[in-house]
C-alpha cells in the first residue's frame, strides 16, 4: 500500500515543504518531490548562457530545510519501511563481492 507524507520545515515557510512518496510494490520507490522557487525570465537566460558556457558555481545551488522536532519518528518510520523493502535486493557492495 503506498504511502504519502509531507514535512513542513520548522520555518513554516510554505515553499519549504518536502512531499515524499513511498511505493512498496517491486521495485519499491521513495520519491522526494521539493519545491524549487522559480528565477525572474531574464534571471533564468543569463543562467542558461553561463550553464552552455560551463560555469560551476562552488557552493552549489541548495537551500535548506529544517526537520521539525515532531516530524522526527515519522521520517524514521518511512525510511525504515523503505529500508525494509530494499534488503530483497542486492546494494552495490553485494555486487561488487560477487565479482
């Protein structure tokens, strides 16, 4: 049975929301849908001209969210039923010593 949550970070800010979706059904999914607020139009073509020309910035392009203190027992109880579907498959490091 599929399963939504949703993260509100402790801001309250409301473009900083996390929605996850996990599907356990084979393979089994974690989707995190976060929200990337939008540049002005002539903002987002001298971002394109410097992304065809190669410019990196070196720290990235982020933001932040700040997991409140009662959404901690929930976000555990999803990875740990996402983790609970992986174990049927093999990770990398099983992989590697079968090589």
């Amino acid at each position: 049975m599929s399963r939504t949550e949703f993260f509100e970070c402790a801001c309250y800010s409301p473009e900083h929301v996390l929605h996850f979706h996990f599907d356990p059904e084979e393979p089994a999914w974690l989707l995190i849908h976060a929200f990337l607020a939008p540049d002005p139009f002539w903002q987002r073509i001298v971002n394109a001209v410097k992304y065809i020309f190669g410019y990196k910035c070196r720290y990235g392009h982020f933001d932040e969210f700040l997991l409140r203190r009662e959404d901690c027992d929930k976000f555990m109880d999803l990875l740990q039923a996402y983790k609970a579907t992986q174990q049927a498959y093999p990770t990398d490091a099983d992989i590697d010593r079968l090589r």
